[in-house]
C-alpha cells in the first residue's frame, strides 16, 4: 500500500511544487492538501494519512501557533509521521520543534532535495535540512535560550504578543487594551524570557513563525 500524504502549506505556488515533486512517485499517494490550520486539522478527521508535510505558519480561524499546532497533533495522531517545511531560522524554535517528535525539519531553501530524505528518514533519527542543521551547530548565545513550551505564556501575554506583531507599538497596545505601558513592557518582557527570545528581532520571528499575528 502506498504512504498516503497530506500536504500543506498557505502559499499555492510552495504546494504545486511540493505536489509536483512527489506525484510520480509510485510509493506515495496525495490523498488531501491544505492553505489553512482548519482545513488540515478537517482533512484528517475526513481522510486518514500516513505522513504529514506541512508548513509551520499558516492562517487558522482559531490562530493556532505553529508548535502548538505540531503538539495537538502528536496528541490526537501519535501514530502520523510529521515533515515540517518551513523558512525558520532560530535555533530555539528550531530545538524545540525536533523535541515534539517529528521525523524531519526541511528548509523551503533545500526543498527539492531535501524533502525525498525527510520522507524516507526514520523517525527516531529525524532528518534535518543541512542550512538548519548548521544553525543548530552554532553557538545558541547569539540566538537565544532553548525555548519553553509556549503553554507557559498567560493569556494576556499572548494577547500582547498578537497586536505587538501587527506593527502595533508598547503604547499603542495599551492604549488599545487600556493597560498602563509600563504593564504592557512588562508581560512582554515576561513572555520573552519565557520563550528564550533575548531581542525583539527574535521575538517578532517568533511571532510571525507561529501565526501569533
């Protein structure tokens, strides 16, 4: 029987090329693809599937973040084989994604070569694409701690994280949710040390990587 593949990603262009790459191949078969969070989550219940590839940020109507996403599907699918593609490129959030189990982190960059060997790895030794396997082989000082699990942010940190990434400034947001700006500083200082993230840089990568915005 062939491996049955969901593929999913929000960019049309990224699925016609993964699609394309992995149509002729005799030993996989597509059976379900996806441009959100709620339409992979509704093909799974719909059509069961032996491997996942999926990006990490994609819109979802309950804004889903892309490692609370990959857990909830370790939880309710334990037996799916997961392929995460995506442009990341922090150490942190790439550590903590090869914790939760899956069988291969593949970069957009290396997408033609590198998906075929995330699909044949094994799991318990998950392929890693070599440019982010190289970040992983630098120094974690200039990027960061290794994060916690997002779980650990309160709810309004995590309200302060979605309207800091839309563009929104400290006191536009507590203006917006008519909290003193030294409180909105504060629970995003909070969160930040609870993710490992040292610069706003860092932080917004996350944010964006996460679909927190």
């Amino acid at each position: 029987m062939p491996i049955r593949v969901q593929i999913a990603d929000d960019h049309p262009l990224t699925l016609i090329g993964i699609h394309t790459l992995l149509e002729n191949r005799a030993e996989l078969e597509i059976v379900a693809q996806a441009h959100s969070v709620e339409t992979l989550l509704e093909n799974l219940q719909r059509q069961p599937c032996d491997l996942l590839l999926t990006d990490l940020m994609m819109p979802g109507g309950d804004q889903v973040d892309g490692i609370r996403l990959i857990r909830r599907l370790r939880s309710r699918y334990p037996e799916l084989a997961i392929v995460v593609i995506t442009m990341l490129d922090n150490p942190a959030l790439i550590s903590s994604l090869l914790k939760l189990g899956i069988q291969g982190l593949v970069s957009k960059r290396g997408l033609l070569n590198d998906l075929p060997k995330a699909i044949a790895a094994n799991p318990r030794a998950p392929f890693v694409s070599p440019s982010i396997q190289h970040l992983l082989d630098t120094s974690t000082a200039l990027h960061g701690k290794p994060l916690l699990q997002p779980e650990q942010l309160s709810a309004r940190e995590i309200e302060v994280l979605r309207l800091y990434g839309t563009g929104m400034s400290i006191g536009a947001i507590a203006q917006h949710l008519c909290r003193s700006k030294q409180t909105i500083s504060t629970q995003k200082s909070s969160a930040m040390r609870k993710l490992g993230l040292d610069t706003s840089a860092s932080l917004f990568l996350y944010i964006q990587e996460h679909g927190l915005s």
